[in-house]
C-alpha cells in the first residue's frame, strides 16, 4: 500500500510539472469558472393529476 501510494504521488508529481511547464498561465487558472446565468419561470397554466396529486406545468429555463 505504501509502495502504491508512493508512486501515485510520483505520478500526480511528474504530472503536475508538466502541466506547470507547458502553459504556466492555465495552470494558475485551472479551477476557476466564472459563470453567469440567468433564469426564467413559464408557467402556461396547465393542471393534471399525476399519480393522485395535482400537479401544474412549469418550463424553468437556464441560460449559462
């Protein structure tokens, strides 16, 4: 277990200084998303009963 985890942290090593040496500028950025969005509520009135319960219609629209 030792050995195994000790060359996974090898891995993730030789990895990450890859990474770093390729595009210094994405590596600082990675995991970091700005996201806006906007969200809108339709609500055309319709009303049924599914499985025993009233249900009405909603269209929720998310724009990213």
């Amino acid at each position: 277990m030792e050995r195994a985890r000790a060359s996974a942290e090898q891995s993730r090593a030789k990895e990450e200084a890859k990474a770093s040496k390729a595009a210094p500028d994405t590596a600082e950025k990675k995991g970091k998303v700005n996201v806006k969005y906007h969200v809108t509520v339709d609500r055309p009135g319709q009303h049924e009963k599914v499985a025993g319960y009233d249900a009405e219609r909603v269209f929720i629209t998310i724009t990213l």
